[in-house]
C-alpha cells in the first residue's frame, strides 16, 4: 500500500481527549511528529483535536453503551451468548469500514494505534484495527501502554480467542512499541513479538512557566490559606494509584487545615473506590478538594478554568503512590514542574527510574516516621526544595526528553520503504 514517503499519520484510539495519559501521551507524540514535518490526523469515539482532522466514530469510545455491554459480558465469565459473538462482529465491521473511510479521507500513510491494540477496553476496534491492516498492509507503529494481562480484570475472560487475535497483533508491517522494559519482556515471552522501548516523555529541551505562590487563584477557590501547602494527587480515582497512602501522609503531617487536592475523576473504573476514599478521608479528618470539574484540556473549553499544568504549578507537594503504573506521567510532570514528590517504589519505577538517580521521597507501600519527617524538612527548606527539583529536572531531561522518544520514533517510520 505504501508507495510514497510517509507524510501523513493517522492516531487511532477509543478516546482522544481531556488529561488520561494516553491522551496525553498521543499529543506528545503529535508535537514530536509535526516539528518533523509529518501531519497528524485522528480516528476515536471521542476527539478534542481539530476537527478538519478528525473522525469521530461513536462505537469507538469504550464507553458506548454497545461495547460496554460487550466488555461486560465476555469479561469475568467463561463462556459468551452467540449473540454478543454476532454483535461483536458487527460493530467490528462498522468500524472497519469507517477505518476504510477514513484512510481515504485524509491520505493516510502510516497508522498508530494507541492502546487500542493492547488493553481490551474496546474488542471490535481492537478486531477491526487489526483486520484492516491485514487486508492493506498499512505501515503501523502499535503503542502500548497496558496489556490485559496486565490488569486482573481481564484475565478472567470468555474472548480469549479475541485477546490472542488482536491485544496486540502480530504482523509483519506493525512495530510495537512499549513504554518500560517490564513490559517489553512480557510481550516478547508471551507472544514472541520484538518490541522497541519508548519511555513516557516531556518537553524537558522548554522549561516551564513557574507560578507565584501567592498568584495561583486556585489557592483561594479550595479554601487555601497562603501559609498552607498544596498538597496534590495528580491521577484519576482508581485503586491502583493507592490514594489511601497520600490521605495518611496529609494526617501525619499534622498540618492546621489538612488538605488533599485530586485533580481528576473516578475514570471508567467505577464508583466503589471513589465512595472508599471519601469514606477514608473523613475518617482520617482530611478534607478532599475533587476539582476535576474545573479541569480540562484547554481552559475556558466546557467552562473549565484551569489546566493540569495550571495545578500542578500551585502544588507544594506531589505524593504518588501507586501499587502500579505502566511508567508514571505524573511523575514525570512533577519533575518538569520542579514540584517535590512522594512516590511509592512500583515496580517500573524500581526498574526504568529509579537507577537514574533522582532525589525523591519514597516509601515502600506505607509511609514511614522517616518519610513523613523528610516530607516536613523538604516543605519548610526553600534551599533544600530548589536543589531537589533543579536536580530532578536535568536528570529528565537527559532520560526523558522529546528528543529520546524522537530518536526512537523517527527510526521506526524510516524502517518502512516506499
């Protein structure tokens, strides 16, 4: 199908929009591509990107209520109802055929899936996707950031047909790409595919715009007074990210108004952990500010006033906890902010950060007298915090700038000839 220089690349996703990390990672990616000349255009069941280069396919979103029967019925079971077999296939069909349309709209040379082929959120995209590369040959760079084996939700399944088919697919003209080096293991153990590592990045070559204290307004909407710290959790409201851990670290710093700020949602995860929190937040005495609401992508769209990055420039403090994470934009984030952050030693933080060096507090699932005394230290020493941050952030941009992952990338598009 190629018979031409790649120019124009199409994103395809089941959700290309607001701040989840996949979302966020493809704007990277976007902005890597376009500074090289590429254009980008995007295929998903939601879309903020610009609309002259956009496709919007509603069976596409995770969230339609026709695949979100699908996922409820083939995950947790054994067995699956022909008719859910026949309704996958169709909506499989749907969505290749607007794929189909979609190539030909925009010219496309060159497809990335991103995580569409890796975590089973959407089962017909995943089949159409794969199907369609079978039948054209497109050139396709597959990013994957959770596989399903991944994720114990999954493993129990009735499509385990479909997961050996299509999460991820192995093809002569895909190259997969994996974000940690635990990852990139289990994808060659498990099903025999090569892969090439490319780690979460930013743009550490740009240094960022640091807020005032005293002007982040933000402060004033939460009830913050300007003596008290800001202390952030910067991930969705899911069980893995441990947020229990970072309501504890705000009760043992025994501050005057113990505060703990969560910039984002429950997420497509469910409610039970988010009523969990709540619960355990007002056992501890700590007040939740859940802006979530005031957050987007751009400010003023959908009346949102504030960006992520806008929060995290009001922060004192990161805590990051997680049990999990398939390699930690917001720990990156706090580094590009020059933000101090408490992180639990996950397992891809262990392997892939770790070892680089970085001056941070960590804990070992719980918080510790001596974390919580660092924690204090760091807070109230403003020379002790500068050396901290001005460290971290040359150390990112060194292992974890745009131009690591535009090394990587560009090489990958070039191994595919006209």
């Amino acid at each position: 199908m190629l018979n031409r220089p790649i120019k124009n690349v199409g994103f395809i996703s089941t959700r290309i929009a607001g701040t989840d990390g996949v979302s966020l990672e493809i704007a990277k990616w976007v902005e890597i591509l376009e500074r090289n000349r590429f254009d980008c255009f995007f295929f998903a069941g939601q879309l903020s990107t610009p609309k002259s280069r956009s496709m919007v396919v509603e069976e596409a979103f995770f969230d339609h209520p026709a695949i979100k029967e699908i996922t409820e019925s083939v995950f947790g079971v054994r067995t699956r109802q022909p008719e859910i077999t026949a309704k996958i296939h169709q909506l499989k069909e749907k969505i290749k055929a607007e794929l189909y349309r979609f190539i030909k709209k925009f010219d496309i040379d060159l497809l990335i899936p991103e995580n569409a082929l890796t975590i089973p959120m959407n089962i017909p995209l995943g089949l159409a996707i794969t199907e369609f590369i079978n039948e054209t040959g497109i050139p396709t760079i597959a990013h994957h950031h959770d596989f399903f084996w991944e994720r114990d939700r999954f493993l129990v399944n009735a499509c385990q047909d479909y997961l050996n088919m299509a999460f991820p697919p192995d093809h002569p003209h895909i190259r997969h790409v994996v974000i940690n080096s635990l990852a990139s293991k289990e994808l060659s153990y498990r099903v025999g595919i090569s892969n090439t590592i490319i780690p979460n990045v930013l743009d550490f070559e740009e240094e960022p715009i640091i807020t005032q204290r005293k002007n982040c307004k933000l402060r004033e909407i939460i009830g913050l007074a300007p003596d008290e710290p800001f202390i952030l959790q910067p991930t969705r409201i899911v069980p893995r990210k441990w947020i229990e851990r970072s309501i504890e670290i705000v009760s043992y710093l025994n501050l005057k108004k113990p505060m703990l700020v969560i910039s984002h949602s429950a997420g497509d995860e469910g409610q039970d952990y988010y009523q969990r929190i709540v619960e355990y937040a007002d056992k501890h005495k700590i007040q939740l500010a859940l802006i979530d609401h005031l957050i987007g992508d751009n400010r003023r769209r959908g009346g949102k006033k504030y960006t992520i990055e806008d929060v995290y420039r009001c922060a004192d403090l990161i805590t990051y906890p997680s049990g999990y994470e398939g390699f930690g934009n917001a720990f990156l984030e706090a580094i590009y902010y020059m933000k101090p952050i408490v992180v639990n030693r996950y397992s891809i933080y262990r392997v892939d950060i770790e070892p680089k060096g970085f001056d941070v507090i960590t804990i070992d699932g719980f918080a510790t007298k001596k974390a919580i005394t660092r924690i204090k230290r760091v807070l109230k020493d403003e020379e002790l915090r500068e050396r901290m941050v001005k460290k971290n952030y040359e150390l990112a941009k060194k292992y974890f700038s745009y131009e690591v992952a535009e090394e990587k990338l560009i090489y990958l598009i070039n191994t595919f000839k006209p």
